[in-house]
C-alpha cells in the first residue's frame, strides 16, 4: 500500500482532527454505493487502511519510526555490524532448536555480546518470553480487517439502537448504533475481523452505517431536506403552514410573493448531533395546482397573460 499520509493527502505534522477530516471527506467522496467511480471500492479500503495506521496515535508513532509498514505489518529492523564470522562486531551461527539457525552476535573480544536468537521463532511467536529473562517480543502481525455494510431507518439514525449484522466471515452479530449516527458513518467492531495467520490478534470489522431512504425527508450530512407543496395563493399572498419535523409539527412562514423552489431553512431541525450543533430542515417550496382545472383561473391565467406579459426565462439567453 501507498504511504498513508499520501493516501489521506495529509502532511507528517498534521494533527489528528485534520488527519479525521481528511479521512471523512474521501472516504465519503470514494464509498462504493456513493461514488460512480469504477474505482471507488478499491480506494475506499485503500483510504480506510491508511486511517488504521494514521487515526491512532500509538500506531502512527509506530509507522513514523519505521516500527511497521503502510499495512501495519512490523518492519524487521535488522541488525548492525553483520560479520562473515566470529570475533570483534561480528557473529556466530550454530543449530538450534527445531532445526533453525542460532545467531550470536558480540561486539568485542570475548564477550560483551547479545544473542540475537532464532529469527523465525521471533517473527512466528515462538519462544516469545526467552530473551532477557521474559522480556516480551515485537507484536505479532495481526489479522486483516473486513467491511460489512447494514441500514437503518431515519428514526433509528436519530434514537439509536441495536442492529444486526452479517460479516464475510459467516457471523452474524448484534451492535448498538449510535444515536445520531451519520450516513456513511462506520463502526468499529474490534477483534471481529479474520483470524492473524501467524497468532497475532484478529483484525477488525469495519461497518458503515446507510441510512434508508425516507418517503420525504432526505439527508445530507446532519441538514434534511423536504418539499413541500404549497398552493398558489399560499405562494402569491404568503401565510403559516404546517411542516413535519422529526419533533413533530411546526409552523413556517411562508414569504408573500415565494416562487416555488424558493428554500426555506428551520434550524436545529435536523439531525441531533452528540455533543454539537444539529443540523438544519431545509424546506423547498413547490406549487402546486388545483387538481381540477378551475374555469375563473384559467381565465384570469389568460388575463394576466394579455395585460402583464413576462419572461421569467430572459436571462437564459
């Protein structure tokens, strides 16, 4: 994989709220069931690794001192002074157990040294407590991570609650989602990702949250949106109309002289936000006609158009 802080587009001083922001802007811009490039689902897990190692202060400590790879995999650091045999700032090499090579490393004459052991036991997780009297060894390399997807209803979104999900593994698990949980929003679920081949921990699952469509609301972010008709006269003349909120009913004003699609903001009225400001209802007018053409409309339709004629449409050439 690419450098992380390439993927994200982030400098190495950035700190972590512009490490997040960058991560929430592409990976909604590159979620497969939102973007229409044939190369989103690639580069959404390309965009979710990269903020593994990056979103974590302990991981990204360790991917800045080389301590692991652009996967999260441990980098062998290798060892200075590599002689071609024993004596002064160089090494031994002997059998041992199970058939693999023993090094012993010494950097002067008669001692003073270190064992090195057995690599593979090392990097395999054999033998884990065996240097310096139990002193632990590097972390194993852990499992991969999976994707699961599941959706909610707007209410759902809003109060949360609990949701069942199906993982690529064949577990189907029962999670909390969050109340007001975002669209594309995931969910980390530790420890239930595939297994680590070598006895490291398991990766993680990563579930992002679809909210389902509303029969009138729609989300953006934390803001809803909604049409609402209005009649003519309600749009010449102006007046109080009633509006559905997710809190219920309430009153907006209607400006006299509103065209239609003329968009109105209720603030707060959107989705809750946990800790910060909620989002806002945006309400777009649309007139709306009798369903039954009215005789005395058309004709004074027909007046208006003989005495006040106009072009609304003027200035699109």
């Amino acid at each position: 994989m690419r450098d992380p802080y390439t993927v994200l587009g982030v400098s190495k001083t950035a700190d972590m709220a512009e490490i997040k922001k960058a991560y929430r802007k592409l990976a909604k811009k590159f979620h497969p069931d939102q973007s229409k490039d044939p190369k989103a689902k690639d580069k959404f897990a390309e965009i979710s690794a990269a903020y593994e190692i990056l979103g974590d202060e302990k991981t990204r400590g360790q991917f800045d001192r080389g301590e692991i790879d652009a996967e999260g995999k441990p980098r062998f650091q290798g060892f200075e002074g590599f002689g071609a045999g024993a004596g002064p700032g160089g090494f031994t090499r002997r059998a041992g157990p199970g058939g693999f090579e023993h090094f012993e490393f010494r950097t002067g004459p008669g001692g003073g040294g270190f064992e090195a052991g057995d690599l593979f036991s090392e990097l395999f997780g054999m033998g884990a407590q065996q240097r310096r009297g139990g002193a632990q060894s590097r972390p194993l390399p852990r499992g991969e991570d999976i994707t699961a997807q599941i959706s909610v209803s707007l209410r759902e979104a809003v109060q949360g609650g609990k949701s069942r999900v199906a993982l690529p593994t064949g577990k189907t698990l029962e999670i909390t989602v969050p109340a007001g949980v975002e669209d594309g929003q995931q969910i980390r679920l530790k420890g239930q990702g595939q297994p680590s081949p070598f006895g490291g921990e398991p990766g993680d699952a990563m579930v992002t949250v679809k909210i389902a469509k509303h029969p009138y609301f729609r989300v953006e972010g934390r803001d809803l949106r909604l049409d609402l008709p209005v009649t003519l006269n309600e749009a010449v003349l102006g007046g109080k109309v009633n509006v559905p909120t997710l809190d219920g009913q309430v009153e907006l004003n209607v400006p006299a002289g509103s065209n239609g699609g003329r968009t109105l903001r209720l603030r707060g009225k959107g989705l809750p936000n946990p800790g910060g400001t909620p989002g806002d209802l945006l309400v777009t007018l649309r007139i709306v006609l009798p369903d039954e053409t009215d005789s005395d409309l058309v004709e004074l339709a027909r007046k208006w158009q003989k005495e006040r004629p106009y072009n609304p449409r003027q200035d699109l050439g």
